[in-house]
C-alpha cells in the first residue's frame, strides 16, 4: 500500500489536471481565422518587411482584415500575389519590379573632395560635406545597400555597387539605407534607365563626374513617345512610354542612359 497509494493519488491528480486542461482549452480558446492562415500559408516567410509590416504573419493578418492588399510582398512575387487573391476572390494585376542604382559614376573617373578614412559606412561618409565626392549626388560606395539586402541581390565591387537582377525582388529595403536616395523601385521589364541623380547646374556637374547628366535635353528632343524629360536638371523617363527605340541613348553623348 506504501508504494500503490500515491500511485493512485497521482493518476487521479492527472486525471483532474487532464480534464481542466481539456475544458480550459474548449472555453478558454482564441478564435482561428482560417482564411489568415491560409494566407500565411502562401507567403515565403522571409519576414523582411518590404511589405510595410512586421512579418508574414502581420501581413496574413492585414490582408484577411481588409487593411492590405494582397500583392505586397516583394519576395513571393507574382506567384503568392496571384495565390492570396485566389483565396480572397479577387483579381490582382502585378508586375515585377526591382531595385535601380541611378549612378553610374566609380572611383576612376568621379572626382573626390577629400580622402575619408572614417567608418565604412555611406550614412557616416555622408554626414561630413556630403561625403569625399565632388558629386553631392553620387553613390559614395560602402555598400549600406547591400548589407540591407536580406536576399544578397547587391553585391560591391571597386566601390561600385551593382544589382543582380535575377535575385532581386525589389522590396525596397536598399532603397530606405541609402542616404543619397541614389536607389528606386522600378519595374523588371524597363527598356532604358537613367544612371544619374546630379540635380546640379552648370559646369559643376561636368567636372565632378564624366558620366552624369548635363540636362542639355538632346534625350528629351528625340524621344518620339514623350518617355523621357527632363525635370529638375535631370532626365527622368516614364517607363509606360518608353518603347526602347535606344534613340536617346544615342542622343546622349555622356553616356547617361542605358
């Protein structure tokens, strides 16, 4: 009985914890969305944020409560945007997109005002003088974009960050590190690109980097489809219009557009 006695008092102390367990559980449970669960199912769960939430799970749950749309996430692309608004009945165009660097200068040929020999760092550089190069406007270099890049889309070499399109899913978190404001979101299917941001004026532009635009509108003035324009000292293309004659390119004698 010494040994049998507490075996019984246990199995019947189980017994009431496994039956309060049980109705805590039946009384005591959080609703399930099923429908924010099958959402959360369709994303690829990076939790990068790209989609303006904290998470995939955030994201499910904006979506099933109305607050989101369902095209939203960079990573998962056309195919999850195509996937959640199946589950949601609704029809949803998407295009892929990606990320541009607007610079098209490097360390050879972009002058610089002084040597920096501070932390590796774009948004350090530029908080003294705008940075060591003579273009205000130009990419500095120290890769901020790319430590941002949760997919290792962007890569830098010789001081030139470049993006590989294969990888990149566009979700803008470079964009949001670099301090220049050098990167936009654009889409995949482009048929030309500016690679320049100098908004400058004058022979200024000219002497600090050889490949940046002059606004001399030789671009604008051949352009048969009204794509391109210059706006701010700087040509700026609509890609709707842009049916990639090249003719601008050819027009443009610094070799800004690509």
């Amino acid at each position: 009985m010494e040994i049998v006695l507490p075996v019984i008092i246990l199995g019947i102390i189980g017994l009431i914890a496994g039956v309060g367990l049980s109705l805590a559980s039946k009384f005591m449970a959080v609703p399930v969305d099923e429908k924010q669960e099958k959402l959360r199912e369709c994303l690829p769960g990076a939790n990068c944020g790209a989609c303006g939430y904290s998470g995939c799970d955030g994201y499910a749950a904006a979506v099933a409560e109305g607050k989101a749309e369902p095209g939203n996430c960079p990573p998962g692309g056309t195919d999850t945007a195509a996937a959640m608004a199946e589950i949601l009945g609704v029809e949803i165009k998407t295009e892929q997109k990606i990320a541009h660097i607007a610079c098209g200068g490097n360390p050879e040929i972009t002058k610089r005002k002084y040597d920096y020999s501070g932390m590796q760092s774009c948004s350090a550089a530029s908080l003294l003088h705008s940075g060591p190069l003579e273009c205000a406007f130009g990419c500095i270099g120290f890769g901020d974009c790319a430590k941002a890049c949760p997919f290792g889309a962007i890569t830098v070499k010789n001081g030139k960050p470049s993006v590989c399109e294969e990888i990149c899913v566009g979700c803008g978190l470079c964009a949001k590190a670099c301090p220049k404001a050098l990167i936009s979101i654009i889409p995949k299917d482009r048929k030309m690109t500016v690679n320049c941001a100098n908004k400058a004026k004058g022979a200024a532009v000219a002497k600090a980097c050889s490949v940046s635009c002059l606004a001399c509108k030789m671009c604008e003035k051949v352009c048969e489809t009204g794509a391109i324009k210059v706006v701010d000292n700087l040509a700026v293309i609509d890609y709707s219009l842009c049916n990639g004659c090249g003719k601008c390119k050819e027009a443009c004698k610094r070799n800004v557009l690509v």
